[in-house]
C-alpha cells in the first residue's frame, strides 16, 4: 500500500481478515463500498475516481477523529481508493470498533456518510453504451 496518505489510495482494496486485537472491543463494524454494474437505471461498466487527495486525506482524518469524540470507540479507520476500478471491486472501506456494537455501528455510518457528502473525492461512471457522466453526488438522506 502506498504510504503517502494514510485514508487516499490508488492501490487495490482488499478487505482485512482478521479485526484489530483490542481485548476490550465487543463489537467490530466493517463496511465495504463495493462498484456494482448499475446506478439509476443504467448499465456500469467501471467507475474512476478523483480527489484533492491532500485535503481529502486530512478530512478523512478529521471525521474519524470526530467519531472517537462521539463515541466510545476502540478502533476507527477509513480508506477510500482512486482511479480506474471495475466491477466488484472496493471503492471504500470503513470499520469501526467498540465495546459495544450500537456504538460501532453508528460510527461507522456517521464515518460513511461525512466521506461521501464532505470530502473531496469525485466519481466517475462509466456506460455500456459508451458515455460516462461525472455522479451528482449521494441523492439518499443522510444523518450525523
């Protein structure tokens, strides 16, 4: 994995194996955001992403460190991938932990949620047709 930025990768994502070993966590959240071959009614070939990488990477940092503010975390991490990803493969990983699982949970949503409505990565879709189109962003409601 390239060392640059810690949350900001081109490499290739693979999910962990094994959770942290933190003895006091009961509760370990992982959330993979995988390319699927349709958004909005439409076929995807592949997806390319972009971001401000510097900066995406300190706002990255940032929201993590707000979830340990929020929650009584053990362990939080997040990290996105850029550029040219075909189907299936993992676009963003977050996982959270915690003595509880409630509180692993919504981390890992308010972790989630923050990246794709604040930071600046940008997505790109590619058609079978041919065309591509830069994303309007995330449409679902979201809370924090």
């Amino acid at each position: 994995m390239d060392t640059k930025y810690k949350h900001i990768t081109e490499e290739k994502l693979d999910l962990p194996s094994q959770f942290p070993p933190l003895p006091s966590m009961g509760g370990y959240v992982l959330f993979a955001g995988i390319v699927r071959d349709i958004n909005e009614g439409r076929q995807v070939t592949h997806l390319e992403y972009e971001a401000y990488s510097e900066m995406a990477n300190q706002m990255i940092a940032t929201i993590i460190k707000d979830a340990f503010q929020n929650w009584d975390l053990e362990f939080a991490d997040c990290i996105h991938r850029l550029g040219k990803l075909g189907l299936g493969d993992v676009a963003v990983i977050v996982n959270t932990g915690a003595v509880h699982r409630d509180e692993a949970y919504k981390a890992n949503r308010y972790i989630i949620d923050r990246v794709k409505h604040e930071v600046p990565i940008w997505k790109k879709e590619y058609y079978v047709d041919g065309s591509s189109e830069w994303s309007k962003g995330c449409a679902h409601d979201h809370q924090h």
